[in-house]
C-alpha cells in the first residue's frame, strides 16, 4: 500500500528521479508538504506502518482496516490528479469533439441532399 502511495506522489508532485522508486517515508520528507494536513497525517501512519510491516511479529499486530481507510484515502486525492490521467482525458476529450463535429457535419449534409432530392 506505501509503495503505490509513494508511485503516486511522485508521479502527481515529483521529487523521485527517472527509473528510482523511493519509500514512502522518503516522499513524505521529500514532497509531503504538498498533501493536505489530514491525508498528510494519513501518510505518515501508513509509512511508520510500512517500516513496522517488515518485522513478521509486528505487522501482525498492525490495525489492517485503519491502514485501509488511510491508503483509500490517499488515493482517492492522489489517482484522478495524475499527469497520465490528464493527459489521456485531454485527448478523449478533443476526439470525442472531432467525432461530435463529424456527425454534425454528416447530419447537415444528409439534411440538405434530401432538401435539394438527391437522396
């Protein structure tokens, strides 16, 4: 669950170079003051989570539905703002218009053949 927070805040905010893949208490220092103070506080208990996870006693011990809420939270606020996302929703958008603008265009022209009884 960090790990795909950190991809996220990295992709949507920066701070990770080409091809690096930094923990999530890295973002955290790095870019965490781009994230509202709540999902701030959210962040930080899933990374303080995520060092506990790696000791097999501990993570048994970790509130699962807690940390769940946390990282549904974040990426709610962090999935739809990505640069991927806007940019393919740029790019429906202007074919959905040139489509629209075709039919359009199509419909008039059919309008006006069986107007002028060529169709």
């Amino acid at each position: 669950m960090a790990d795909e927070v950190a991809v996220l805040m990295a992709s949507r905010f920066g701070g990770a170079r080409r091809g690096e893949r930094p923990p999530l208490a890295a973002m955290l220092k790095r870019r965490g003051g781009a994230l509202p103070t709540r999902l701030r506080r959210r962040a930080a208990r899933l990374a303080q989570a995520d060092l506990q996870a790696a000791q097999p006693r501990v993570a048994r011990q970790l509130p699962l539905e807690a940390l769940a809420r946390d990282h549904a939270a974040l990426l709610a606020h962090l999935q739809p703002l990505g640069a991927i996302a806007r940019w393919q929703g740029r790019a429906i958008s202007f074919t959905a218009s040139v489509i629209f603008g075709l039919l359009v265009l199509a419909a008039v022209a059919i309008w006006i053949m069986v107007k002028r009884g060529l169709l």
